[in-house]
C-alpha cells in the first residue's frame, strides 16, 4: 500500500507499484472502440503507459497532449493513456483535440483489477475507486525501464525521465 | 432468464432482478458530482425518477437528459437522478456547455453493485459493465410506479409514460 497526496491531503494507493526490472502483469482493457486489448496487441514496441484519474481534468489532459507530442520521437514506441473513464469520453477528447499518437484505454469493465494489479487503485479519499497518476514505460519484453507514481496527484509527471529512458 | 437489450439488433444481457411495481427501491450509494458519496437516504420523502444510461458522450444518452430535464421542470417533489458509469469530471463538462437545471448526475466510480442490485447491468457484449438504458420512476416511499427497460439502446424512454405514472 503505498500513499500519494491530493492537494496535500494523503490518499491511500492499492496494489504494488512497479520497479524498474519487473515485468508488466497482463490486462485487458477497453480501447475506443470498446474491444478488450491486452499488452500483446502492442507486442514487440515498447510502451508509455500514462495512468491517470480522468481525461476530463486539466493536469490528466495536458499529459496526454503531451506525450502525444513528444511520442513521435521515440522510435518503435507507443503511449497507452489509461483512466477509468468511459471510451466514448477518451475519444471524445482525442478527437476534439485531434491527437494521433496516443492510444487511449479504459478500464471500465474492471478498474480494480488492473488498478490493484498495476499497484495504483486509490482506496480512500474523493478519487477512490479510480487509478492514480502515474507513468510505467516498458521495453519491447514488458520489462519494466522506468516507473513513477506521482506524489502529488495535482501535479505532472515527469515527461522527461520517462521519455529519457526511450532514447 | 435474464432480460435483454440490444445495440443495433446484437442483443445483450441485462442482470434479471429489474424490480415490479409496487416493490421498493433497493438502498444505493453512488458519486455525485463533487465526489461525494451520496444514498438513496439523501432524496428521503421525494418522489424519483431514475435514468440509467450507457455513456453521455453518446448522442441518445445526452438528449434524454435534456429532455428530462425540461419535463421534470414541472413536476413537484421529485428528484431527477442521471445514473451512469460516466466520472463526475466527464459529467461537469457536460453540464459546463449545457443550460440544465433539474437533474442531478451519480456516478458508478466506486463500483456497480446498484446497478446489480437495480436490474440494469448489462452482462454481455462489448457494453458489460455498464447500465442499459432504463427509466424507473417510484413515489415519495419509494414504491416502484413505473419500469421502462429500452430494448433497443439507440432509441430513447417512453418519457411520456414515465411522467404519466407521477401524475396518475
């Protein structure tokens, strides 16, 4: 059980985060156009996953306008923007803002699953039941290279780090 | 058996215990929009109009919430709940852009036992997880006057049925 803040107020984090050198748990999740996918639907790229509570949030929504602009410089790469929000609401928003480079996942038909498993399910607080901020980048074999959970939920990842690790 | 939906004539499953007229609204808790938890309790002595639906980024769900909005407008002690699996940020920036003022919107977030426990969960298909489309209306002690399950989830409620009942 790990703890991050929101607004400076704790806020209690389920399951275990990954470290670097572990290896990815399978999910299933929703694309757009509601399939379920799994990391094998991205076999053999390496992955940016962008884990955030809602695309509907100013702080969620800069860092998939973000890593969408920054994807294309890393080469054999694909960025997975994951929150518990509806598809119809993730495309909504990729379209209006036309972003190309991200593929958005939902994890509606079971948010605490792949929440506990990838150790960012928020248990307490006014976001309980929804996935932390965090970002998970992994090589072409799920191994995981990099991990943050952000401290503070208000605040941005760190773009750079994660996007170090791919160059 | 299970009760059924359909999304463009593929059918889907709907958990089967939608409950009958006369029978009271079972206990929920569910997310408003500042994300607080909110019962059944909160609306105690109001009469209810319950609208279950699958997402509000989708054409059908939004324009039933406008239309209920306007028909609730002249419908004395009555709570107009929007009930869906949508986040409460995803339902203030509808709201944001829309000029509505009677109903209210609870969220799914923190988990799906309501919609189980109201007969509305879809089971099956690519939708599973989230509420069919239904309208529920019940009186001011909570007994069920009115149960429309859609059976076709791109056509809209029987609104006029369902207001029909409040005013019988």
């Amino acid at each position: 059980m790990a703890s991050v803040t929101l607004k400076g107020n704790p806020v209690a984090v389920g399951g275990k985060f990954l470290a670097t050198g572990d290896t990815a748990p399978a999910f299933q999740l929703a694309d757009a156009k509601r399939n379920l996918v799994g990391l094998d639907a991205y076999a053999g790229k390496r992955k940016i996953l962008n884990i955030f509570p809602s695309i509907d949030t100013p702080t969620c929504a800069t860092s998939v306008r973000t890593f969408n602009k920054e994807a294309s410089s890393a080469s054999n790469s694909v960025v997975l923007c994951i929150s518990a929000d509806l598809p119809f609401a993730q495309s909504r928003f990729c379209g209006a803002e036309g972003l190309e480079n991200v593929v958005t996942l939902s994890t509606f038909r079971d948010t605490a699953k792949f929440a506990t498993d990838y150790g960012v399910f928020i248990t307490d607080s006014s976001l309980a039941g929804l996935t932390a901020r965090a970002v998970v980048v992994l090589d072409e074999n799920n191994k995981v290279l990099h991990s943050e959970l952000v401290g503070e939920i208000a605040d941005e990842p760190n773009y750079a780090a994660a996007l170090a690790v791919l160059k | 058996m299970p009760n059924a939906t359909a999304l463009l004539d593929d059918p889907i499953l709907v958990e089967d215990n939608l409950p009958g007229l006369g029978q009271a609204l079972p206990y929920f808790q569910l997310v408003n929009q500042a994300l607080e938890d909110v019962s059944i309790e909160a609306f105690s002595g109001q009469r209810k109009i319950l609208h279950f639906f699958p997402g509000i980024d989708t054409a059908t769900s939004a324009n039933s919430v406008r239309i209920l909005d306007k028909l609730a407008a002249s419908l004395p002690n009555t709570a107009l709940l929007h009930i869906s699996a949508d986040l409460p940020f995803t339902m203030a920036r509808f709201y944001a852009t829309e000029n509505l003022t009677n109903g209210i919107h609870l969220s799914t977030m923190r988990g799906r036992d309501m919609l189980k426990n109201y007969g509305v969960l879809m089971m099956t298909s690519k939708l599973a997880g989230l509420p069919a489309r239904v309208l529920m209306v019940a009186d001011e002690n909570d007994r069920v006057l009115h149960v429309e399950l859609v059976k076709e989830l791109t056509n809209e409620p029987d609104y006029e049925a369902a207001i029909e009942a409040l005013q019988g």
